[in-house]
C-alpha cells in the first residue's frame, strides 16, 4: 500500500467528523472553528456537521455540544458572508407514526454491544441508552452507524478517565462496520489535528481491542506551553528529539520527546534557571544522583557544574529556562553524549 492509499483510509468526509467530534469534547472552540471549515470545505454537510454535534450531547453533556453547535452557527454566517455556499445536505427522514424507540433502539444496542446489554443496575439509564440514545438518535438517517461511532470515538478519546467507554466504542465502531484500518488511521489524524493525549488514549484502546503494540506515555498539553519548533540549533547536542519555543523576557520553553536528554554540558560564567512546567523529567550533576523534574519544580544550575537535564523515558517533558548572574564571556560548554547506561541508572 502506497502513503497515497494509508493517507485516504479515512475519507476526508470521516476524517472531518473525527477531528470536530473531538474538538467538541475537548471544548476548543478555536480549533473547532478552523475544523468545521475545513470538513466543509471536505465535502461534510451541513445537516451531517450539525446531527455529529447534537449526538455528542449524549456523551459529552449539553455543555460541549450548545456551544459547539454556536461555533458552527458563527462558521457558518462568517461563510456566507464570505459568499461561500455550503451544502446544507440531507435532513433526517421523519419517522413511522408506530415507531418504537425502545424496541428499535434495543436491536441496535444489542448490535453494537455485539450481545443484549441490561443495565439493571440504573433502570433509567438503561431506558435512556435503548430508546433515547440508541432508538431516538440513532434512528435519524442523516448520518450512517459507522459515522455515528467514528464521531463517538474521535470524541470519547479526548475525555480524560474514560478509557473504558472508549475501549466498548472501539469495539461498537468495528461492529457497526467501521474497519481496522479506519480506527487505525484515527490517532495519527488526532495527534495532528486535535492533540498528543488524544491521539495516546485512542491508541490505548486499540491496543486493548486490537492487540496493537502501543507503549504508553505520558503526554503533554501544547495547548497550555507551546511545543514550537524543532531544536534543529541544538540537535548536535541532543539524543533524541527536543523543541524549542521562545518565550518574553528571553526565555525559551524547551520541549523533550519522551527519553530525550542533552549532552553534558557546562554553564561557564553564567547560572542556569530551569522551571518544569508540564511531563516528568530529570536533572543530573556529574558524579550526583538524578533530580526528578515535575511541574513546579525549579532548578538553579551553579556556573561551572557539569549536568544533563531531559525527559523520563515514558514521559514528554517541558521546562522553561533562562539564564542569570550572566558575566562577559559566559559561555556553554558541550560534552559528550548521556549514554544509555548513564540515563537508565541515573
Ligand atoms: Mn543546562
């Protein structure tokens, strides 16, 4: 299969819904702006962007999905006036006088669960899951099962803590007909599109469901400390890879890949700040025992020590970092590589 074919596993239709349906349940409405006009512009209607953002109301609360469903509406009026014509779509069909929601709802639950599930346990809830969720919504044709489970899981996977309804929603997805390589395109378009966290939940679950090999780690937000750019200056000084976003004030937000260190180095005539603010990491002076580094940590580094800071090996890591006491000719010394033996017995 050429990258042409893995590219386009996702219709740029599904691929639309994915990326909205997780920007509803994480509450960016920014990205949720450019998203929407981006599934637009991909061939996704106005009638299906709008039934994808009533159903997440059902998992992810009124909240998110009233004020997704305002961000749409601003899109939309910015569009027009723009004298953009989008496709307003298929509305749903109205449904049989004798339909039976219970019933109907029921027959698909049971399809999605891949056996009759009874939640005796919260009778209400149950009779919300089979005639509300799975008989009123699902009944609606504007959108397709699988669509429908393409947006429950881009959107489950971007709820902190609910790995086990994602984990069911994987498996609902592949009975309601969306395939393996779908789900498996998925993390990769959410790492791209909507974030880090997202896209290592969703690749949790498929390696519950799936059985695809999957490290865990310990992610970031670079909605909160910008990941900015690849440390291309530095990389010689690197094992592994690292970012850097300058900051005010001539502060530099550094951002360390999962087992990604400096070289030993040496601050001459100058002290060294670190501040970590998000991950998990370490600090090391030569011939000392490692200093972990979580958010709030503050690390000043004496002129003249030899040190190495980086991320833990399952963790991303961001510190900020600026210099202090600087006198002429301060300067940074370059040394060797941390080897692999001196980071894991740190
Ligand atoms: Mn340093």
């Amino acid at each position: 299969m050429n990258a042409q074919n893995m590219e386009n596993v996702l219709t740029p239709r599904r691929q639309g819904l994915a990326v909205i349906a997780a920007l509803e349940a994480k509450g960016d409405q920014d990205g949720l702006q450019t998203a929407l006009a981006g599934a637009l512009d991909n061939g996704l209607t106005v009638s299906e962007a709008k039934e994808a953002l009533s159903q997440l109301y059902a998992y992810t609360g009124f909240p998110r999905s009233l004020n997704a469903l305002g961000t749409l509406q601003k899109v939309l009026d910015q569009r027009k006036k723009a004298g953009i014509q989008d496709n307003p779509g298929k509305e749903a069909d109205p449904l049989p006088a004798d339909y039976d929601a219970r019933k109907q709802g029921t027959a698909i639950q049971t399809q999605l669960t891949g056996k009759p599930f009874n939640y005796t346990f919260a009778p209400a809830t149950d009779y919300y899951l089979k005639a509300h969720l799975f008989g009123d919504i699902f009944a609606r044709n504007n959108l397709s099962h699988a669509d429908r489970e393409i947006v429950t899981v881009s959107a489950i996977a971007a709820l902190p803590g609910c790995e086990p309804q994602l984990t069911a929603h994987v498996s609902g997805a592949r009975n309601m007909g969306v395939t393996d390589a779908e789900l498996r395109a998925l993390p990769a378009l959410l790492e791209g599109k909507v974030g880090l966290a997202e896209a290592e939940r969703l690749r949790g679950a498929l390696k519950t469901v799936l059985g695809d090999a999957h490290t865990p780690v310990q992610t970031v937000d670079f909605s909160v400390w910008p990941k900015g750019q690849p440390n291309t200056a530095y990389a010689q000084y690197f094992t592994g890879n690292s970012y850097l976003a300058p900051m005010e004030g001539g502060v530099a937000n550094v951002t360390f890949e999962p087992g990604c260190r400096n070289n030993w180095h040496i601050h001459h005539k100058q002290v060294q700040v670190l501040i970590c603010v998000a991950g998990r990491g370490w600090y090391q002076e030569w011939g000392k025992p490692a200093v972990q580094l979580l958010p709030g940590t503050i690390i000043e580094i004496p002129e003249g020590v030899k040190h190495w800071h980086g991320a833990a090996a399952d963790s991303w890591m961001q510190h900020l970092t600026f210099h202090k006491d600087v006198q002429d000719g301060a300067s940074n010394e370059w040394l060797e590589p941390v080897s692999d033996r001196q980071y894991n017995e740190r």
